[in-house]
C-alpha cells in the first residue's frame, strides 16, 4: 500500500529545458540548448549574457573581446 502513495508524486525540484523559444534579449529562435538558441548559448557561454537573457553589465566590453576571438579563430 505505501508504494503506491510514492509512485504518483512529481519531485517539484525539477526545471523543464523545453521551451519554445530563445530567452536571449528580443530572439524569437527555437530554443535548442539550456533555453537558448545557438548564437545566444555562445554567448551564455562567453558571459555577454545571463541566464535569464538580459545583457551583462559589461557587455560591451566582452563583445568587443569576443568579436576579436571570433576573428582570431
């Protein structure tokens, strides 16, 4: 009987992955990875933006860095 009880309940520390779109800044991409598209998951990566999609506060000088790295490459 105690099983039971146990096999319906949904752990509520679990964060669903699947949205539908980016949550970059004003992107309206499908998302593929993390909640971002892949242009936007770089930039997580990079730290030109946060979790939530909204722009660090040094972002300008990171793009500039990034930019140049891309180029380098």
């Amino acid at each position: 009987m105690a099983d039971k009880k146990f096999e319906k309940q949904i752990p509520n520390n679990v964060v669903s992955l699947e949205s539908s779109k980016c949550c970059g800044e004003g992107c309206k991409k499908k998302s593929e990875k993390a909640g971002f598209c892949a242009e936007h998951f770089d930039w997580f990566k990079a730290g030109l933006i946060t979790k939530e999609g909204m722009k660090a506060p040094d972002f300008d000088k990171k793009h500039y860095y990034y930019v140049a790295s891309k180029k380098a490459a």
